[in-house]
C-alpha cells in the first residue's frame, strides 16, 4: 500500500468496499474466521471490493510467521480478496502525516505521563479515563502524542448493534495517537488506512465497537468520511470468555475446512444446507454469497461455545 490508495470502487460497479484487517499475534482461530466470513460476505453480496489487511504496526506483540500463516490460512479456506495483500506498515509516512497535522493544528500534544503516574486516575469501561496531566505541557523529552477530546456526545447508528454513543472526555479522556516508543497507536492506524483504502463499511467484532467512537473522533478531525460499522457477534469460551489468542484459542487447521466453513455459516445463523457438506468449497462460498443474511444476527453479541453450532466442532479448536 502506497500513500495514494483510495479505491473506493469494485471491477463491478459497487461503490462498496469491505476489508478485513488481523494483526500477525497469532494464527487464525474459530473467533477470527467469524470476523473474516462475514466481512468477506456483506462485501460480495453487495456487489463489492473486499480487502486483506495485516496490521503488522505493533512489533512487540507480533508472532514471527504469523502474518504469513493468516494469508495461507485464509488461502486455504478459498477466501480471495481484491488486490494485492495490503501492508499496514506501509502507510507509515502517511500515518506520521497525520500525527504531524494533528499536532500543527493544536489538537494533539505530548504526553509523559507513565502507567505509575495514572496508577489513580478514574476508571471506566474504556479503562483509564485521562485527566488531562499534561494538556498545558511537558518538559519531560520521552513523551507520547495524545489527541484532544471533548465531551460532545459521538454517535453512530451499527448496522446490527443499533445506536451507539460515547462522550471521549469524560469516558476515556485524551487517548494516545503516537506511542512512547515511536509506535503508531492501533486508533490512528486504523483510521488512517481505511482512509487510504477508501473503506466504506466496517465489518468485524463487537469487541471492537467501543472503540469505535474514538476512531469517528478522529476521522472528523483529520477531515476524512465515516464508513459505516457492523459489529458482528463474537465467539465465547464457556466461561464466557472471547474466544482470542489470549485465552488459548488454537489456531485454524488446514484439514476439514468444509466442516469449519458450515459451522462458522451456522454460528452466524446462516442456515446452511445439509448437502453442502459434500460441497466444493466454492460451491460453498457460491451458496453462501447468494444467500448472504446479516439481518438475523440484530441484537446477538455473542455466540457461545456450547451453542450447536459450535459444538459440532467438538472442541477441537479451544
């Protein structure tokens, strides 16, 4: 990806444009072909472009080969994406522009404030709520970029999660754009590459929506359009836990794709036909476009592991 993407439009016409988007911490699970299925659908039952992703902006955290197991992975399970793998990385210059903007414009500033230093600060369901420490300056030369919030209440409307609203300020304070360590933080990156890839519907977990009005925060400052959203459910330990690299969910395998591919269809109450579990995978996928539904998971957060669907799979995956 260059600094000059922004397709915004399909070989078919559609002006649709969908994208998933994991980060190389670990293979593909159950919880993440969720994700990938139906981000992969909504965008090629709406005529559509559909991009892959590899948020590879956080080396600490990446698992060497991991970036080029996903892209097997997805290979494998016959997802085919437009275009060439996308790089988030490689929007660097582009994401550094933005901080630089943000910065000239008085509405991000440094931060030296360390975990201890916040250690008491108020809490809320976005984690700690800045007190705005730093806000008239710093002195110290080891510093984050944090952006400027205010309390206007930001709201969207989530293709299955209805109306959703937050107020940064007083819900999370001013958040980190540019790392300590010269990282770029996951919001800005994000924000940044949808842009550059002219992303016009975001499909991907409910864990992820409330993150969401930060990101539309920032679009608005920056000057760039607001894709629509669909949080759709996510998987669940018994426990009750999200089904993640973090709480041992293994990764995809590369035998019985078949019967994955009807169970994560199942999971997402798409009904699939008995006999397509003697199917090709793209008579699968054939079925699966045409029959696309994202109606019938209005509501659903969550998709629990001793739900039948999940089930079927017999734990083999957690």
């Amino acid at each position: 990806m260059t600094g000059t993407i922004a397709t915004g439009s399909s070989s078919s016409g559609s002006s649709y444009v969908g994208r998933f988007a994991p980060s190389p911490t670990g293979p593909l699970h159950f919880g993440s072909l969720l994700a990938a299925v139906a981000s992969f659908l909504q965008a090629r039952a709406s005529g559509g472009s559909w991009f892959l992703r590899i948020e590879d902006v956080d080396p600490p955290r990446e698992q060497p080969g991991a970036d080029t197991a996903i892209v097997e992975a997805l290979e494998a399970y016959g997802f085919e994406w437009d275009g060439p793998v996308i790089w988030q990385s490689s929007a660097k210059a582009d994401q550094d522009a933005a901080v630089a903007d943000l910065s000239l414009r008085h509405l991000a500033y440094p931060c030296s404030c360390s975990r201890r230093d916040l250690a008491d600060a108020p809490r809320s369901t976005l984690g700690i709520i800045y007190p705005g420490t730093c806000r008239k300056g710093c002195e110290s030369s080891e510093f984050a970029i944090r952006v400027l919030t205010n309390n206007d209440e930001i709201g969207f409307s989530d293709g299955l999660q209805g109306p959703q609203s937050q107020r940064l300020e007083s819900q999370s304070g001013d958040f980190v754009v540019l790392r300590r360590d010269g990282l770029i933080a996951y919001h800005l990156a994000v924000v940044v590459s949808d842009h550059l890839e002219g992303i016009t519907e975001i499909v991907r977990g409910i864990d992820l929506m409330d993150s969401t009005p930060r990101q539309i925060w920032l679009q608005r400052l920056l000057g760039y359009a607001t894709p629509a959203y669909m949080h759709i459910p996510v998987a669940t330990h018994a426990d009750g836990q999200k089904l993640s690299k973090l709480t041992g969910a293994r990764g995809l395998p590369l035998k019985g794709k078949r019967r994955i591919l009807l169970a994560a269809l199942a999971a997402l109450r798409q009904e699939p036909p008995a006999d397509l579990a003697s199917a090709s995978l793209d008579d699968l996928w054939d079925w699966s476009v045409a029959n696309w539904r994202h109606d019938v998971l209005r509501n659903v957060t969550t998709i629990p592991s001793d739900s039948d669907a999940m089930a079927s799979l017999e734990n083999r995956l957690w």
